[in-house]
C-alpha cells in the first residue's frame, strides 16, 4: 500500500481509531501472508558486546552482567535439539562478540545446515568478507536493526557507531544475497512520531524482508534507566502501519512486546505479525541475555516454550507454518 508520510504520521498518532488500524492491518496479513505463524527458535549464544549502546543491557561497560559465550560444540548441541522440536530455522544471536571469527562462524553454520533448517544470523556489524564466507557457507537470513534513521539521535544513543556504516552493511547483507531483517526501536527518549514515519519509509526503500518493531524498555544498568519507555499501543501501531506499507513481509511478533502485556505477542499477531521467536536457549543463559529487564520465560525449558506459544496460536484461530517461512516463499539458498 502506498501511504505518504502525513499519513503514516496521522495513523501512527490517533489513539482512538488504533482498532480499525489493527484490524486492517490484519486483514492485509491474512491476505498477503495467510494464517500460517512461522516459529524460530532462537540461540542467544553470548552476551560478550564490543559496543556501548545507552538502551542495551549487555553493553560493554555494563560491569553488573555475568558474561557467558558457547562453544562451537554446546551452540551447535542446541541447534540440533531446536531441529528435532520441528523448527525449520535457526536464528543465531548475539552481541557483537568477535571472538566469533569468520572461520569459526562458518564452522558452525555448516554444521546446523545439516539439520535441514534454514539459518538466520543476527550478529551485528562485520566485514563484508565475513558476510560473504558465512553465506557462501550456508547462511539463509540476516538481522540487523537500523534501531532510527534519525542519525542525530542515533549517534547520541549509539556512541562510536555509525548509522552510515550500519546502512551500508544492510546493504551488503542484500547485496550477497541474504534474506535481509531489520526494524526499529520506538518509544526512544526524544524520538518524534515523524521520525518513525521516516524509519517505516527507510524499511520500505530498501526493500527488506522482515521488519520487527522493539517498544523501547529502559534497563536499570544503562544510562537510560530512568527514562519512560515506549509503549505497546504505539509498538503496535507502528507494526501495523508497517504491514500496510509492505504487505508481504515478514513481520515477528517481538518478546519484548510480551514483557509490556501478558498477552503482547498475541496482540501483535492480531495486528499484522506472522513470526514468532521462541527461545531455545538452555539453562542460566536465558536470564544473561538481557537486553532489557522483565524479559519473559526465563524460567521455561525451550520445549514450554513452544508448547506454549503453539496454544496461544491456536487460541486465536491461527496455525503454525510447517515450512521455512521464507518471505514469499523463498527457500533457504542451500536447498532450492
């Protein structure tokens, strides 16, 4: 759907229609991506993070958070357990942790691929070689949010980054061939409804293939701890207009959006998203992995985990994927 911005700026504003928008929104879904809810089980494999973002929890100088990193051997273990729960992807995550070196990186993904799974990875900012060599290897998917395309507030929450160099390594990731993730936070201190109007805009130009929206949840050991935080009507809002914008793509159903609402996942499939990410990770690492406080199911095996979000699916009408979940259709790059 084509939406100018004064338009996307009056949805993303009227709190009191937000039903219809979310109603809308979902019949676009049903018609442009069906009923099917296509399940990722996630891997958080280290919160070791060279960066120093002001929002996020396992920021460098977090001096508070217990460290951990998997070896090859346990991340690979989990992946194995993950396939044999029926996930047909993998999504690797982490900080930005280099000692995940190009070789070992694609190590590890030859070594899921043979699961039959497609494999996502959402590692941060790397080399364009690095890109290449895990693809070349049999990485299917990328991850990255631009988080804002308000560069001056970028720069200010992101010190010694650059939203220039982040934009061009989304897209060397479309360059290569990935299918290509991104997304936004919203709920940002000093963020304007006009600057997420531009961000929905950005994902559109560039043409990505899932989009997630992060409401922005203050974590008591980063600078911005006593900030208000965004909301889920508006985190919702967002994703719908998001849906309108670009009707067949992929569009997660983000935890953190739980951790606002008992119910947020739920809500987001009812208001446009078609993903959902359980956690597969074992043990203590479920609670290290803490970007912001109050993130759900950190006490579930990965096996309640999917049980649980698989009633919740069905609950509402809805059926899990039994495929890939590619956008449009797409298979992992391996297989075709």
């Amino acid at each position: 759907m084509e939406l100018e911005k004064t338009e996307i700026i009056r949805l993303l504003s009227d709190k009191q229609n937000q039903d219809d928008l979310f109603m809308q929104a979902n019949i676009v879904r049903r018609q442009y991506v069906g009923d099917e809810v296509h399940l990722r089980g996630l891997i958080e494999f280290s919160n070791i993070c060279r960066n120093n973002c002001m929002y996020c929890g396992i920021r460098r100088d977090n001096s508070q958070l217990k460290r951990y990193r998997m070896s090859e051997e346990e991340l690979i273990d989990t992946a194995r357990k993950a396939a044999e729960m029926g996930f047909k992807t993998i999504v690797m995550q982490s900080g930005e942790d280099v000692w995940f070196s190009r070789d070992v990186m694609c190590r590890i993904v030859e070594a899921i691929k043979k699961f039959d799974v497609a494999v996502t990875l959402s590692v941060g900012e790397r080399e364009y070689d690095d890109y290449k060599a895990w693809f070349d290897a049999g990485a299917d998917r990328y991850l990255m949010r631009i988080e804002t395309t308000d560069k001056d507030l970028y720069h200010r929450l992101d010190p010694g980054m650059s939203w220039q160099h982040r934009h061009d390594c989304l897209m060397a990731l479309k360059e290569i061939g990935y299918e290509l993730g991104s997304g936004i936070m919203v709920g940002l201190p000093q963020q304007s409804v006009e600057s997420i109007a531009e961000d929905l805009l950005y994902l559109k130009e560039i043409e990505v293939d899932m989009s997630g929206i992060g409401p922005f949840i203050p974590h008591p050991q980063t600078p911005l701890k006593d900030e208000a935080g965004g909301t889920l009507d508006l985190a919702r809002r967002t994703m719908a207009v998001m849906r309108l914008l670009m009707p067949d793509i992929n569009i997660p159903a983000t935890t953190a959006m739980e951790s606002l609402h008992p119910m947020g996942r739920i809500l987001a499939l009812q208001s446009g998203a078609n993903v959902v990410m359980p956690n597969v990770t074992e043990g203590e690492y479920r609670k290290l992995y803490e970007l912001y406080p109050g993130k759900i199911c950190v006490d579930d095996t990965p096996l309640h985990c999917k049980t649980c979000i698989g009633a919740k699916i069905m609950s509402i009408g809805r059926k899990i994927g039994a495929g890939y979940g590619g956008h449009a259709g797409r298979l992992p790059h391996m297989m075709k």
